[in-house]
C-alpha cells in the first residue's frame, strides 16, 4: 500500500481539482440553464451554457472590485481565501486508487480538521464586509455546523472504526472484500448529506442563499468573489471524493485500474450531489437541527456501536 | 445603528435596523420593509412603499379584468391565461425564495411560454409536472408549513380578498392554492366566452373593492412578520406577494374620476 507518491502530485493535485470542478460546475449550469429556459436545442448552445461558470469567473476578475463601508478588508481577505486553501489541505489524504499525496497516519482527522477550517471561512466572509445580509450568512453557517457536524463526525469515526485505522490508506484496504457502505448504510449516508452541508450546497446552501442576495458572498466581488465560490466548487468536489475512500471501497474493482475507479465513483457521487439539489429547496437549519439532533445523531450512534461490535468479534 | 432590547429569550441584545428592498432579487418591486433584527429574529416590521408617481397605465397582471370590469368584452380564455401567468410568477419568486432555484426557473420558464401564448393542451402538459412536484413535495411542505398563518375570518377583517383568504392558512396553504389555480387556468386559456363583468377577481382578489388587493395584503403583513426568522420572513412575504403596481394604478384612478 505505502508506494511513495512523486513530488510533482503535490501540484497535479489541485489542477486536478480545479478542472474537476470546472466540470462539475459546467454540468450544474447546463441543468439550471435547462430549467430556465427548456431544453437547449443544439450541441453549440449545450457547450456556450456549460461554459458559464468560466465565463462569471473571468468577468469578475476583470470587474471593477466594489467595497462596502468600514468593511474588515484583511479578515474578509483572510475568509475568502480560506476556502480554496482549507479544501485543497483536505484533498492531500484523498488516494486516488491507492496513492495520495499524503497518506498521514492520522488522515481522517486531518481531512475533519481542515473542514472545519471552512467554518471560519465562511464566518470571515460574511463578518468581514460589514453587511448585514452577509452577517446572517456567517451566522447561518455556524448554526448549520451545529446541525451536521455531530453526526458527521460519527460517521467518519465509524469508518475508521471498521477499518480500526484513522489512516485513509488503510481505510480503503480495509474495503477490499466488502464496500463500507454496504454494511454501514446510515454512516454512508449521514456523510453524504454532510458533504453537501460543508460545502454550504445543495439543500444546504442557506449560508449563501438566494434570499440574502447571496448570503456571506453577498458583498464580495472581483478575485475575493472568484476564490470564495470557486473553493466552494473545490470543497464540494473534495467531499463528495472523500466518500470514495471512505465507504465506497476506494481503488477496488474488477478489471479496470485503481484510478479509474476512483474517478468513476468520484463522478457518480458528484452527480447525485448535483442531481439531490434539483429536487429539494433549502433546508432551514432551525428545521433540521431538529432532525440531526432527535434522528441522525441516535443514528450514528447506534451505527458505530454495531460496526465496533462485528470488529471486536472478528 | 444598534441599540439592545430584549428578544424572546429574555435575553438583552442588540437590535439592527435594517431595510429591506426596495430593490432585492425576488422580492415585490417597490416594497420596502423597515426590520428591526435581533440576531435574524424579526422584531418588528413596518412597511413602506417606494412614493412613485400615479400611473395611467393599469397593472400588468389585472389588465384583462379592470377591462372587462370597464363594460369591454373579455373573453375568459385571456383572462384565464393572465391569472396562470401571474400565478406562476409569484410561484417562482416563492420557490426561489424558499431554496428552490430549479422549480423557480422552471416556474418562470412556464409563466413566459403562457404569456406568449401556447395554446391549453400545451400549457397544461408543462404545468402538471409541475404542480405535481410542488404539491408532493415533502420537505417543501416541512420548510413552509405554520409560516405566516392566517386564518380567513382575520383575513377578511383587512380586507383580503384573493388567494390568501381562499387559503385559510400558512404559507403553505396559499402556495397550494396557488397552484390549484395555476392547473383549472392553464386548461382554460383556450376559452371564448365572454368574461362576466359583475365577478372578475384578479390574482390578488377583487378588482373593484374599496381596498385594492395588495393593499390589503400589506396591511396583514407586518403581524404575520414579527417573531418569524429571516428566512422565513422572506417566505411570508412571498407566499402573499402583493403587488405595489395596483397601489399606484388606484390612486390614478381616484385622481381621474375624482
């Protein structure tokens, strides 16, 4: 398992990332373009929506940057920057097949604790600004923390419980008869609900949402704007691929490289995400601090004492 | 701007004073709500409206029935298409509000093509889906339940007329009568008869009364808003949706006829 990872991955890997989630972003702005205005007619006009989300990035890099009053400018700097930076530490654990740029003994916690970097993140960017919309964006993504982040953890601790190794590696060598996720559905699960929720995506975009006129990016522009919602894109990516390693056997498969199996669940994960985000509004986080609280966490609890009673009698 | 007062809790907090529109994506054009927050509780809300100048024009979306109320011969189908469309359109701000950005576009999408005139058979086979997903939706219904509740009987004490009175009940409610409404219009665009002058209800109710429906709804508004979270209180404005045009359309009116 522990082959040595070349030098150079440490800069393939987030190119890696930035084109994934130029793809995925692509593919989510030919679906919304689909809604707005029905299905596109030729190929050209699939290609011109799906090269959207470049589009907003390259213009707002050339847009004239516009600044609140009394605004923090270095902790929104700080906030805005974070992102990127927090998702792409946290994708240094990720294998891809059966290498990653790190594989750290204590992985699982490393890709926790650099997730957690994106609360203060998001709480940065949306103090910094001096608004009061991007304020209750800040807000709100603490509240959601609350909500996901208990349950999350338990999740992850049960994966690394099954494979009694917080070591990605050997998480994923753990998965090689059995997939995680098969015997540990509800731990799959309540980690798939809290990668949209890290990712403030999907049903749980309400830190950014639409009703606050873009929540804690609501005053941001120009390459603060770019970072932000592009890390975004990144911090998706990357918990929607930590799923792989996870629950979902990593590497293992018949007949192809470990790569490509990597990549393929990576892609099918990717697009349940995207595909979940059409069909459910925003959760209100009052609302489902309930559910994690009363439902999800018991849950995990009682998942992670099943998974250590089969490990301690195997 | 802040001061501290106490909140629910019993807690001392601050408060922040902050405006809300006149000018916000999704939000009633010319509405402005002065807030009184503390955290993104709702305190207290008044409400405003941008002063615009009396129109000639009459509002868009109660053309065809202030014309058939004129003595005009309307035929139903105009009129029916009119009501879908502008149904559809605070569908789409409700549901754009509420988190929902595929089925507010698709709402919009709809509303354009009833508005361009697709004939019934086609109007209907684009709203049912839909409407099936909106009314089916579980999660939508957990967001927007108990939101805003308003029953008739205070209801008509205001004045209210439309929707929100044939409702009887939360935010949820008057979605769902929403959408019924979209589903028997969207089959009768297609109609000629003629539209009955003595009973034209507009999207936001009577056309003729005393109070135009919008003015109504914004008298009901900041009780159903105080207490309500931030989110929700765009959720309450949104699933009444008053529209400000009418204010300004009646004063004209009072102006011309004296």
């Amino acid at each position: 398992m522990a082959e040595r990872t070349p030098l150079w991955a440490i800069f393939v890997l987030p190119t890696l990332l930035i084109v994934v989630a130029v793809v995925v972003a692509g593919l989510d702005a030919v679906l919304a373009a689909g809604a707005r205005n029905g299905r596109s007619a030729s190929l050209r006009e699939t290609a011109v929506r799906a090269s959207r989300p470049g589009r907003e990035a390259l213009r707002h890099l050339v847009q004239q940057p516009r600044r609140t009053r009394a605004s923090d400018v270095p902790l929104t700097r700080i906030g805005t920057a974070l992102l990127p930076v927090a998702a792409t530490l946290a994708a240094v654990v990720l294998p891809l097949g059966f290498r990653s740029v790190s594989d750290l003994p204590e992985g699982i916690v490393w890709f926790n604790a650099m997730e957690a970097l994106a609360w203060a993140a998001v709480w940065l960017a949306g103090w910094g600004p001096n608004s009061a919309l991007s304020l209750i964006g800040g807000y709100r993504f603490l509240a959601q923390g609350l909500a996901y982040e208990l349950p999350h953890m338990l999740a992850i601790t049960t994966a690394a419980l099954g494979a009694e190794s917080l070591r990605v590696g050997e998480v994923v060598d753990a998965q090689a008869g059995l997939w995680f996720a098969l015997w540990m559905p509800a731990a799959f699960g309540i980690y798939l609900l809290s990668a949209m929720a890290m990712a403030f995506w999907g049903p749980f975009d309400q830190p950014a949402g639409a009703d606050l006129a873009g929540g804690a990016a609501a005053e941001l522009s120009g390459v603060d704007r770019v970072l932000f919602l592009g890390g975004r894109w990144l911090l998706l990516v990357v918990a929607a691929s930590f799923s792989v390693p996870l629950f979902l056997g990593g590497g293992h498969g018949p007949v192809l490289p470990g790569w490509a199996w990597t990549v393929l669940k990576t892609v099918v994960v990717l697009v349940f995400l995207i595909w979940i985000r059409r069909r459910i509004p925003t959760l209100r986080m009052d609302r489902y601090l309930e559910l994690t609280w009363v439902v999800l966490t018991p849950l995990a609890i009682l998942q992670a004492l099943v998974v250590a009673v089969v490990v301690l009698n195997r | 701007m802040a001061d501290r007062a106490d909140d629910r809790d019993e807690l001392r907090l601050d408060r922040l004073h902050i405006p809300l529109g006149p000018a916000l994506a999704d939000w009633p054009s010319g509405l402005v709500l002065r807030l009184t927050l503390q955290g993104d509780i709702v305190q207290e809300a008044t409400v405003e409206q941008v002063p615009t100048p009396p129109s000639p024009q009459p509002p868009f979306w109660n053309e065809p029935f202030l014309h058939a109320a004129a003595g005009e011969r309307i035929p139903k189908g105009d009129a029916a298409r009119r009501l879908c469309a502008a149904h559809l359109d605070s569908l789409a701000r409700f549901f754009a509000v509420a988190g929902w950005a595929d089925m507010a576009a698709r709402a919009g999408y709809v509303r354009d093509r009833a508005l361009t005139g697709d004939a019934a058979a086609e109007l209907s086979s684009l709203v049912r889906p839909l409407i099936r997903r909106a009314e089916r939706s579980r999660t939508l219904r957990w967001l927007t339940a108990g939101l805003g509740p308003l029953p008739a009987e205070q209801a008509r004490r205001h004045g209210v007329t439309g929707p929100a009175l044939i409702a009887d009940g939360d935010a949820h409610d008057r979605m769902l009568v929403w959408l019924d409404a979209v589903g028997w219009n969207a089959a009768a665009v297609d109609g000629v008869e003629v539209l009955d002058a003595a009973q034209v209800v507009g999207p936001r109710g009577h056309v003729l009364g005393a109070v135009p429906g919008s003015r109504a709804l914004l008298d009901v508004l900041p009780g159903l808003l105080g207490g309500a979270e931030f989110a929700c209180a765009r959720i309450i404005v949104a699933s009444l949706d008053p529209d400000l045009d009418e204010l300004t359309h009646v004063s004209a009116a009072g102006m011309v006829h004296g």
